[in-house]
C-alpha cells in the first residue's frame, strides 16, 4: 500500500535539487558558514517580498517572537493577548520573557482569534496583541490593529504557518509592528532545517532585534543586553533563497489543492469545510476541516484518524490540546469551558494531506478514506456511500 503522508518534502526537493546542491556545495566552499553574505542577501529579498523596510533573520520562528517580544521590552508585569488554538510557541515566547499570555477565545469558522472578543481581555497591564494566521489563512486585521490604536498596544504577528498569506493585498508580516516567520521544513517556505525571521518598518527595533540575536551585542565583544545567539546558517540561507523564488508557484499549487478537496467534499453534509478568507489570500499550510459530530473527548476524530491510517492516509490533529489547558499553563487558572470554541476545535478538527505536489488521483484516495473512515465510525450512515 502506498501510503499518502501528511506533507511529502521530498518530491519538492527534487524539483530545486541541482539548484540547492550547486548553492550549498557554494557556501561550503566559501568558508563563510556564519553570517556569510548569503545570509544578508536572502534577509534583504525576504523582507522585499513581505513588503516592511526591515527583515532580521534568526535561527526559528519561536526565536523570532521571543526576539520580538524582547525588542518591544515586554517582560514581568505585561499581558500579550493571544489565541489558545495554536503551536506552544506562541505563548512559550511570551512566557520566556516573563510576561503573561492571556487567552481569547476562537472563532470556529476561521480557527483565527474572535476579533469581537479581544476588547473585553485588554486590562491595563496589555501591551500586545499577537494574533497567529493558523493554518496559513490571515487574520482579519483591520479590527485588531484598529483595537491596539485606540489601547497603544503593539501587534506581532505569529506568520508562522502563513508566509506569503495577504490581508487587503497586502503580505502577513507587514501590517503589525513586526512580523514573525518560521521556515521550519513544513511550513510554505521551509528550510532544511531551522531557520526564522522578523520584519518590521521600525528601523530602531529592527536593529535591537539583531543586537539581542547577536548576544546583546552591536559592536563585536561590546555587550549591552543579555541577548541570544541566534544566527540563521549561511548553508540554509543559501537553500531559501531558492526556494523564496518558487514560493508563490508553491501556494498557487496549495490553493488548487484545496480548491479541489473544496469540490470533493462539498456534498459531504458529515464535515465543515475550511472556508475561503474573503479579505485576502489564504495559503493553505494545513487543510483543515471539522467533525461536528464529534463529543468532548474526540474518539468519532481519532477513530476516523485511525480508519484512515489503516488506509493509507495519513492525517494530523493540529491541535489536540488548547493552550490553556496545558499542564505547563495550570498556573495561570484556566478551566474547563473557559474557551468553548477552542476546545470544541480541538475534539473536532482533522487536517487532511495537503503539499504542494498533491496530484489528483492521491486527492481522491484522501477523500475516498475519508468517506470510508466516517462510516466506519458511525458518523456517516452507510446507505450514502
Ligand atoms: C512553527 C510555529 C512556530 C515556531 O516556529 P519554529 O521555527 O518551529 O520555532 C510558532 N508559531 C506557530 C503558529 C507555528 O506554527
């Protein structure tokens, strides 16, 4: 049996392997392994591509917020308003620097922070909003960043699973006061291997961020903060760089095959569809739709996850556990029903396979397992197979 993965980064790489072998085999040669100019180079084409006068690169998405998070002084006594349905590091970062992530709740047509519930979560110990463009489709930022003006709060942007996304035709990362990427290998521009980014209009904080990437440290062995070290490679600039020429093609094809698991299920009255961003462009970095049916535990999910894993198909649960209730948050007093909407996603959602290279003929197995794997848990009577 041919099983069909999550994400295949393979078939990608054989399309770009002569092209990333020939660079790579370049940087090696250089000598330069650290702070080559490869590294400049793609910094400065990745901050044109997102559209901000500044780009800092660094080692991975979670230290580009906590880069952030740094740069705009937010540490003990400050709250960061933030989603509890996404990846830890959203408020990992936020805890690093010892302020304190506060939880709103979700809206479960989009997975994206309910914009008509931040309002009531500002205190005044709030300093910034974070909101995350899960999945790879934008939040709705003319709310938020409306909000934080009249509050003087700032917006980071967790672009983590969203590079390339647009809000009003413009790119995520450019319209909060910095942007955070992660070319992690999934995400839309992934490396081989970690690898992050900041952007921001903000010449000053541009420059803190590469200060605190760089030990504290703007003039070499002269240090003014405690800061990191939190370099991006030369070897994996020099592969992005590739691969940032091939990132709209990418999340064209990502848009087509969500396209067609859009007309594949759509007669399928058992699942919620990932709807369209009709503000901008979503870029798809999971597809991911809902099981209404499915209880507070999740078993109909998991089972119709496990049937399809019998068939070959590989699927994900992004994210089984919402950030409030996780033990390492028990502190912060969270119970129970304290984020319905989070909490339902996470007993609900299932991403199916999506990558750029997904053909047709794989699409129909995924939605063929999957119509199988709804009767198979009871969540779809027989008769309308
Ligand atoms: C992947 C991810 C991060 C962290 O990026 P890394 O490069 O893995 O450190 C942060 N936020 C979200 C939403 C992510 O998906």
């Amino acid at each position: 049996m041919v099983v069909i993965p999550p994400v295949d980064l393979t078939e990608q790489f054989k399309a770009i392997q002569a092209d990333v072998n020939a660079a790579v085999a370049e940087v090696l040669a250089s000598g330069q392994y650290i702070n080559g100019p490869v590294v400049q180079s793609f910094a400065e084409s990745f901050g044109q591509y997102v559209g901000t006068d500044h780009c800092v690169v660094c080692n991975s998405g979670t230290d580009a917020l906590y880069l952030a998070l740094r740069a705009l002084n937010l540490g003990p006594g400050d709250e960061v308003i933030t989603s509890p349905f996404t990846f830890i590091a959203t408020a990992e970062t936020i805890s690093a620097v010892g302020a304190t992530p506060v939880f709103v709740d979700i809206d479960l047509a989009t997975f994206n922070l309910d914009i008509t519930k931040i309002e009531a979560a500002i205190s005044d110990r709030t300093r910034a909003i974070m909101p995350v463009h899960l999945f790879g489709r934008p939040v709705d930022m003319g709310p938020i960043l409306d909000v934080a003006t009249r509050y003087d709060l700032v917006v980071i942007e967790d672009c983590a699973q969203a590079t390339g996304a647009e809000w009003q035709g413009r790119q995520v990362g450019s319209l909060g006061h910095v942007g955070c990427f992660s070319f992690f290998p999934t995400k839309n521009l992934g490396g081989c291997g970690d690898g992050g980014a900041v952007t921001t209009n903000d010449e000053a904080l541009a420059a803190t961020m590469a200060m605190l990437r760089e030990h504290g440290s703007r003039v070499k062995y002269h240090h003014e903060a405690i800061g990191v070290n939190s370099r991006l490679d030369s070897v994996q600039a020099a592969i992005l760089a590739i691969k940032l020429r091939y990132l709209d093609q990418w999340n064209q094809q990502r848009q087509r095959v969500a396209q067609r698991y859009q007309e594949l299920l759509s007669t399928l009255g058992e699942v919620v569809l990932p709807q369209e961003a009709n503000f901008g462009k979503a870029v798809w970095n999971q597809y991911t739709l809902r099981l209404p049916s499915a209880t507070a535990a999740g078993q109909e999910r998991n089972q119709v996850q496990q049937l399809m894993r019998d068939m070959g198909v590989l699927c994900m649960v992004y994210y089984p556990l919402p950030l409030h209730l996780q033990p390492v948050y028990g502190h912060l007093g969270y119970q129970p029903g304290a984020f319905p909407a989070a909490e339902v996603a996470a007993h609900q959602v299932l991403s199916l396979p999506m990558f750029p290279e997904l053909g047709a003929d794989q699409q129909a197995r995924v939605v063929e397992a999957l119509k199988q794997a709804l009767v198979g848990a009871g969540v779809r009577a027989t008769q309308y197979c």
